[in-house]
C-alpha cells in the first residue's frame, strides 16, 4: 500500500530528526531545568565557590596587546577579598556608589573606577515562583561571578601621564540615582593637567550612554585613545545547545556577524576586528551586554580570554583613533552600553530608532530566520489580541492550517482516492504478481486516471516538521516567551509540562525521574496522533501496523521534554488535522469505522456479524 509506505517514510524522518533533537536538544533541556533551582542555591551560597587569585595579584589581568602604539588594558579588579571572593551584597558595600534607578532595572556605578558593575533586572525573576530571586546580570570585581563594563582612556606611545584605572576614585557632581530623567556626572583630575569627566545617561530600558570628555590645563599636547570593554570572569554555566549561541558576539560591518563560544576564545585567546560600525559584546541566552560605539567612527574590536589564577576571565573590547588635546583644549567621545533583556521589541526599536547596525542579530533567529522571526511576530500579535502565549499558539495553528489547507485538502484527497481504488490495486498484483514491472506500470496507470498522487501520504506530516522547528526556536530563543503560563499547570511554556502520569500527575509524592516525565500534554499528543493514524484500518503488513501502532507511544515519550507550548502545538494541529481528514474522507465516500480500526490495531478482530 504505497499511502501507508510512503506515511511511514514521512514518519520515519520525523522520528529521526527528533531522536537526534532530542539527543542534543530536548533531553540536556529537561534535565538542565530540573538542576536549575539545587544548582542556583548552591551558587548563591557564598564561601563554596572556586578561589580565586590570592591577595595581590589582580583578577583579570593580562599583559596588554600592542595596538600600533596603544592598547586597551586588560580589567583588573579594585576589591579582592583575601582567600577568595566575598557575598555580591557584601562586595557592593566596600565603595562609595551611584545608585542606578529605571523601571527596567536597579544597581550602582562604582566610583572607584568607575566601572558599571551592579545590576539587577527588576522585571525578571530566576523562577516562575514571583518571590525568587531577580535576575543578576552584572557583579564587581571581588564577587563570586564578576562581570562589568568599563569606559576609560590609554596613553599613546611616548605619553606619560597618569589616566584613572580601576583604583581611581572618582567624584560625584552630585549625590542623585541615575535615572531616565536624570543624569549623572562624574570627575577626576589627575594633578598633571588632566581633568577626565564622564557623564552617565539612561532610558527606560536597558541602555546606557556614556560620554566621556578630558580637559587640557597642562602646557603640552596628549594624545588618548578612546576604549571601552566588558570583562566576565570565570565561564558561565552555558545550556550547550547547538541551536543556540551563548558566549562573545559581535557584528562588524562587511565582516558581518561573529560568534565565539567561550570555548574557543579560552583555545585562540585573542580575535581581532577592524571595522567602521557595529558593536561587540558577550551574550547569554535571555540576556547580554555589549558595546556600542558611534557607528560612523572607525574601532578595532577584540575578543580575548586569558587565565587568572583558577579562573578564564573573558573579554570583549574596542579602541578608537587617537585624539589630540592641545593646552587649554578640551575633547570629548560618546559610547553605549546596553545591559539587559534581550527583548524583540527593544532590540529592534535600537537597531531602527538609534541606528544600531543589524542589532537584532543579537537575538539568536537560526538560519530559518525568514520563518522564524515572522512566526515570532504573528504569535506576539495574537498575545496582543487574547492576552495569553498559550492561546496565541492554538490561534496560530489554526492559521498555519489554514495557509496550508489547499495543499493539505489536495493531500487527504488523494488519500481518499487511493482507499477507494483498492480493489483494483488489488486486482492489478494478482494480475501480474510474476512481473513487478508491469504491476507498476498498471499501478500508475491507474493512479493517472483517477488523479492520485502517490506521494501525497507524506505532504501533511512533512509540512509540520519546519513549523514545528521554527515555533521551538521561537520557544526556546526569545524572552517574551520565558515564564510565560497557560492555565491549570503550565507555568512556562518554554520548559517541559512537569506532570508525570508515573506519580499519578503529583497524587502520589513520588519525584519520577527524567525519563518517566511523560506529562498531561505529551499524553493528549500521543492520544491525537493515535486517532489521527486510525482513521484508516492498520495496513496488511506485520510490521507497518506495528510502527502504526507503537508510533504515537514512541513520540509521547520523545516530546515529553520538549517545551510544553510546543506539545500543545503538536496536540492542537493533531485534532485539527482529525477534523479536516475526516470530513474529506466522507466526501469522498470513505468509510471511517475508527472503533474497529482502533481495536484491530491491538489484534481484535471484529465480531463476523458486523457488530462491535
């Protein structure tokens, strides 16, 4: 039976494409999901992380690479705690600090060194539980995890002049937060002349600007040159996905986008950029830091990584042209930071509105990005419209049917047509069952005159499998959809549905382990797929009716790790797809007895009377 043949074929694919999705993809998810909370409370116990340098040498730094005269210091740390580091809070209370104060976030500007290496984003949470703990992305120095962006000078070749490092301590003009209406201002004067100055600006969300601007008392001319980089100490822990880029990022101009996982930086040590727009920084899943420099300026870029002590400490950096500052002159430079969620909207908004170039590569899309991003679009629009992700996900398959419904409806058609020429095809293999040959040819003769398609078996199932890529990319990558609930038990779409049918779905106090989460949702897409496969009687071969038959158990159990709104996808368009089958099975006059085609799939034969 070529429809049967060729379903399994289509069937066969998936399966393998899923097996290995779930090998690399679905398994290491769940199970990182599961880790999740035990590995943050450990995290946050403070006096069990790895030691770092001892006192006196200075975590992160390196010997700085030449540049045509000039290079970018390597970060360094201001506060070390002797034996290792100390609590993050603890940490923050050893430097005078400028509070940061935005609706999107809170932390602090250090004002020994100037660095920013305190926030926190007040609108995301480590758990779905609304008490946990807010989402850290920046640490100082001394901490368990540092992580900072630092804005400064270096002196040219030949210079000598003292330019503020990681221990200057600088002034506040005043003593305010830094908020989206309120600036901030900091000075330094190095006693030579020099008077460095750097005033901090922020919007709503997550983007600082930062310009910095030296004065010249003295009675000579310096040459500065303009740097600025974001240091990450110690490797993060990272989901290790292949569909999914976590480490040092960057876009530059014709080079186009560059993407260095933690790994290979820590084996190259140094990449190098030239270019005339773009930005660099590092990204994690949910969230990043990266550089922005002016855009129509030319920078050299870096990507480094080097050892200190127990620890790699990371480092993404760029370098502007030197400027000249004659005796009583004065010279200023402007640079960005952005320190936050990767949300769709804003990342977008910055690449449009302020003419960040391409930033919304930042925003990992995979090389389905055509497919991906307007499915990200359409599902946040229906969220718009009923208010619910999950909603947004059953609203979008019935689109997503809908565009494909005359290719589908002329698939199940010819469906149909092949179940009812089955008696001629029948007739045609005891006709010529010495000669394949000519039982072929008679066999697409007959599917030419009643215009079948012998293919048309696959088209259905292989339609799903790129939507069905493209809407887990859109789960697993964009934050819009992090914590994002549906109702009843699904608190997040984005993880595996946590019931298990093995503990009676949380009635009996029993914590199954990875393999057994078989969950409500995984359920009702094994039921679907079942009844979708029943609509026509199990095929006369031993063992295509035994993959029909085992096929639904087999992608229950491969799928219970996927995230829950993708189940929900797959269950929603199995029923779709029952409905549509059927009703064109019946036009075309074919007779569904789906009670008898589910018990002959289980070897019950139908009583002789034709009764069931």
């Amino acid at each position: 039976m070529s429809d049967n043949k060729n379903t399994i074929l289509a069937i066969t694919i998936s399966i393998a494409i899923l097996i290995v999705w779930q090998i690399f993809v679905g398994g290491p998810e769940a199970e990182r999901q599961r880790q999740l909370r035990q590995a943050q409370q450990t995290a946050q116990q403070p006096g069990q992380e790895q030691s770092v340098a001892p006192s006196g040498q200075v975590p992160g730094a390196a010997s700085p690479s030449n540049r045509g005269g000039t290079s970018v210091p390597a970060a360094g740390s201001n506060v070390q705690a002797p034996g290792g580091p100390v609590d993050r809070s603890a940490t923050l209370t050893q430097s005078a600090r400028i509070p940061i104060n935005t609706p999107s976030l809170h932390g602090s500007i250090n004002l020994t060194g100037g660095r920013i290496d305190d926030i926190t984003l007040r609108l995301y949470r480590e758990t779905v539980e609304p008490n946990s703990q807010e989402v850290v992305l920046f640490s100082p120095s001394g901490s368990e995890n540092p992580y900072y962006a630092e804005f400064g000078w270096t002196a040219g070749a030949g210079t000598q002049t003292s330019l503020p490092g990681t221990d200057t301590v600088w002034s506040a003009v005043n003593a305010d937060p830094l908020t989206p209406d309120n600036p901030v201002s900091i000075q330094w004067d190095n006693g030579e002349g020099l008077t460095f100055e750097r005033v901090y600006a922020i919007d709503s969300d997550y983007m600082v600007t930062l310009t910095q601007t030296v004065r010249n008392t003295g009675d000579s001319t310096v040459s500065l040159f303009p740097y600025a980089l974001i240091s990450r100490h110690g490797t993060p822990q990272i989901q290790g996905f292949f569909i999914l880029h976590e480490g040092l990022i960057g876009f530059f101009g014709e080079d186009g986008l560059e993407e260095v996982d933690y790994s290979d930086i820590a084996e190259e040590k140094l990449q190098s950029f030239d270019n005339t727009n773009g930005w660099i920084g590092i990204t994690d899943k949910y969230w990043a830091a990266v550089l922005i420099p002016d855009q129509n300026v030319p920078f050299k870029a870096r990507m480094t990584a080097f050892e200190q002590g127990p620890r790699t400490v990371y480092q993404t950096d760029y370098l502007l042209d030197g400027r000249e500052i004659a005796p009583n002159g004065e010279t200023s430079v402007t640079g960005r930071l952005f320190a936050g969620a990767k949300v769709t909207s804003l990342i977008d908004g910055y690449q449009d509105r302020e003419g960040v170039t391409n930033f919304e590569l930042l925003i990992d899309w995979g090389w389905f990005y055509f497919l991906t991003k307007p499915l990200y679009y359409l599902i946040d629009w229906l969220f718009q419209l009923v208010g619910n992700f999950g909603l947004a996900i059953l609203a979008v398959t019935v689109i997503i049917k809908a565009v494909f419904f005359p290719l589908a409806n002329k698939s199940y058609v010819s469906m149909s047509r092949m179940k009812l020429v089955q008696p001629e095809m029948v007739k045609i293999r005891e006709r010529y069952k010495d000669d394949k040959s000519a039982q072929q040819k008679a066999t697409m003769e007959l599917y030419k005159k009643e215009k079948i398609n012998p293919m048309a078996g696959c088209l259905p199932i292989l339609l799903q499998i790129p939507v069905f890529f493209s809407l887990y990319k859109v789960l697993f990558v964009t934050i819009e959809m992090r914590h994002a609930p549906f109702y009843g038990w699904i608190r997040d779409l984005a993880a595996p549905d946590p019931t298990s049918l093995f503990n009676l779905f949380g009635l009996i106090p029993w914590d199954p382990p990875l393999f057994l989460m078989l969950g409500v949702w995984p359920l009702l897409m094994g039921i679907t797929m079942f009844l979708q496969m029943r609509l026509n009687p199990p095929p006369p071969d031993p063992v295509q009716a035994m993959i029909f038959t085992w096929m639904p158990l087999v992608f229950m159990f491969l799928l219970a790790s996927f995230p829950a709104g993708l189940v929900i996808y797959w269950a929603w368009n199995n029923f779709l797809s029952i409905l549509q089958q059927a009703t064109i099975m019946r036009r075309q006059g074919v007779k569904i007895d789906m009670w008898n085609n589910v018990k002959s799939a289980f070897g019950i034969k139908a009583p002789s009377d034709g009764t069931s």
